[in-house]
C-alpha cells in the first residue's frame, strides 16, 4: 500500500520582517529627518543675511556697484600685463574667446575693433598677436575671486574702534557686577527666607517685564536730568544695581532646585544666610549665574537707545551700538565698510556666546524648570 504523502510547508529565511517594532522605528526616523530637516531650512535662512553682510564686507565699491553686482561671490574682471612694442605695460581685460576647433580660450583684448580685434595668449605672450574675427562685445569676460579684506582696516581706522570697544565694555563690565549683586541676593531672599507677602511682591516684579520702557522714559530721563546725570555713564550703569526682574526670575528658579538640606547642614555647622549664599548656594549655582551674566553683558552690548539719548552731544563716551551708526549714516555710500563694522562689532559677543554655550545652554535650560 503506497504511503501518501502531503506536501510540507516552507519557509524562506529572507522574509520581509512586518513586526511592529521596526514600524514604530521607522516611523520615529522619519519624524526626527523630518525635524532635522527643517532646523537645517531655518538655519540656513537664518544665517543667509550673516553670510551676505561678509561677502559684501570683503567687496570693492566696483564689484558691488559695477557690472558684477550681480554676482554673490567679490569677482573682479582678470587682467594680463603686457607692454606693446614702444609702449609702457597697461593691464588688459581678458575675456573667453571661441576658437575654429569648437574650443574657449581666455585671451586679453588687445585692441578693440568692430568687426575683428587682437588678442594676445596669456599662456604664451611671445606668439604675438591674434587676430580675431567678430564682435568683441558678444564676448564674456573672465573673472577672479577678489577679496578685499583691507576694509576691515579702513574701517577700523575711520571709526575709532580702540575707544567704542573701551567704552561698551566699561559700560557692561561695571553694570555686570552691579547686575550679580543685585540679583542673586534678591534671588536668594525670595528662594530661602520666610517674607510676609513674599509670593505677593514676586509676582508684582515679575509683572514689572510687561511693562514697556517707553512708559518710563520720560520720567525716568527727567529724575537724571534733575540730578546733572545726562551725559555720562550713570544713567546706564547705576540702574542695575538694583536688580532686574528677568534675571531675578531665572536665579529664582535655579536656587530653589537645590535642596534645602544643604543650607539646614551649613547652618548647623554655624554658618548664618550670608555664609549659606557663598559657600552653599553660589557655587552650585554657576551655570545660572553666567547664564544671567551673559543675558546683560550682550544687552549692554546691543543696548543702543539708552546711550542715545543720554550721551547725546558726548561723541567720546558712547558705546560701539552708537558708535557704528552714526558711522553707517555718514558712510552709506560704501557699503563695504558698513558691513565691515557690523561684523567687527559682532565678534567679541559671537566669541563670548561660542566658548560659553555649553554653560549657557544648561542654565537656560535649568533656570526654567521651578521646584
């Protein structure tokens, strides 16, 4: 009695793997590309106008205003020196002239016809000259990278950087410590000590942020008049040493992430507030100590209307926000050189922000996280 067979199932080994775990993987790659994608976009628009302000600061007036100001990249049109038989050397524009055999050539125009001029061969001068046939005009010219990184030093020269740089970090340097001062005892006063009416006065600073400058301007400059301020560094220094409530607000929310056992094991060791605050609260508290430091060191750099208005007349004393555009009014013609000073006035601050950003970034980020 034959034996009856049926046939067995098989399986291959290269089959296509439909778990849900590698879908939900997929799908979390596409998400962050996606993300990445778009940050990369924003970015990039973010940076085009920092990159057009240095390719235009390393510009001639001619390569902006010229027959290249179409071009992104400083290009300049090439020359080749050559002196003609009884004639001094002259520079000659060189431009692509089409050959018989189908080919380009860059050739400098010699002398300039209507229906046929002379070039000459860069490459091999002593061939003499090459008659060309046809309209030169119809030509296209040659071109170099030509950058010219001597605005820097003109500009640098021309708007006194030496003394705008001297007087905005005197500005900044003295209202920083002004502003720590200031703002981490307060700080600290509203994250550790027992006030009547404490959660009542931080709301009521805290609501002094909404409320615009331009509402205080004119009382304020009219006390700093009454008192013969107008005119010197006063007005701009004197005020942050009386705390600021952003930057009260952020050293707020650090100090009371730290554990009050730390303060109770000071104290028991005979430490009183101010021996708690040095040796317990700031050194644990340096990345929202900087952080805070940062936030006022590049807004007395960028600060321009206070100094406006009150060093008004006093050309000696301003800062560089000041300083740069006045130069820009009086140098608008030359846009090189007002996209020179621009980026000279961004360096100290771009520096600052790249060597700090890792404790910058995590102050930030920890100072907005509340008890």
């Amino acid at each position: 009695m034959a034996a009856i067979t049926s046939p067995s199932k098989t399986t291959t080994s290269n089959a296509v793997n439909t778990s849900p775990f590698y879908s939900v993987q997929l799908r979390k790659f596409a998400v962050k590309a996606m993300i990445t994608m778009l940050a990369f976009v924003f970015a990039l628009a973010y940076l085009l106008p920092f990159g057009n302000m240095a390719l235009i600061a390393v510009k001639s007036t001619d390569q902006i205003t010229g027959s290249t100001d179409s071009n992104i990249l400083p290009l300049s049109p090439r020359t080749f020196t050559y002196a003609l038989e009884g004639e001094d050397a002259e520079p000659y524009d060189i431009f692509e002239v089409p050959q018989e055999d189908g080919t380009v050539k860059e050739l400098a125009l010699i002398r300039r016809g209507r229906q046929d001029s002379d070039f000459i061969d860069p490459a091999n001068p002593d061939a003499g000259l090459i008659n060309w046939q046809g309209s030169w005009r119809t030509l296209d010219q040659a071109y170099e990278l030509d950058f010219h990184f001597e605005n820097f030093g003109i500009a640098w020269d021309l708007i006194n950087f030496p003394r705008l740089f001297f007087n905005t970090l005197a500005i900044a340097m003295i209202g920083l410590v002004g502003t720590l001062l200031s703002s981490i005892c307060v700080a600290y006063a509203f994250a550790r000590f027992p006030i009547p009416g404490k959660n009542v006065l931080f709301i009521a600073l805290i609501g002094t942020i909404i409320l615009p400058s331009q509402v205080t301007l004119i009382p304020t400059y009219a006390f700093f008049a009454s008192i013969g301020w107008t005119g010197t560094w006063l007005p701009l220094i004197v005020p942050h040493f009386f705390a600021n409530a952003y930057n009260v607000f952020l050293l707020r929310q650090f100090f009371m992430t730290l554990p009050r056992e730390l303060d109770e094991a000071a104290m028991i060791d005979g430490a009183g507030p101010f021996r708690v605050l040095i040796s317990v609260i700031i050194p644990q508290a340096w990345p929202a100590i900087i952080s805070v430091g940062l936030f006022h060191f590049l807004f007395a750099w960028n600060d321009y209307f206070g100094p406006l208005i009150y060093l008004l007349g006093k050309p000696e004393l301003v800062p560089i926000s000041v300083g740069v555009q006045v130069f820009n009014f009086q140098y608008g013609p030359r846009p090189e050189l007002v996209q020179a000073t621009s980026l000279m006035a961004m360096v100290l601050p771009l520096l600052i922000f790249i060597f700090a950003q890792k404790i910058f970034m995590r102050g930030v980020v920890i100072t907005g996280v509340d008890k």
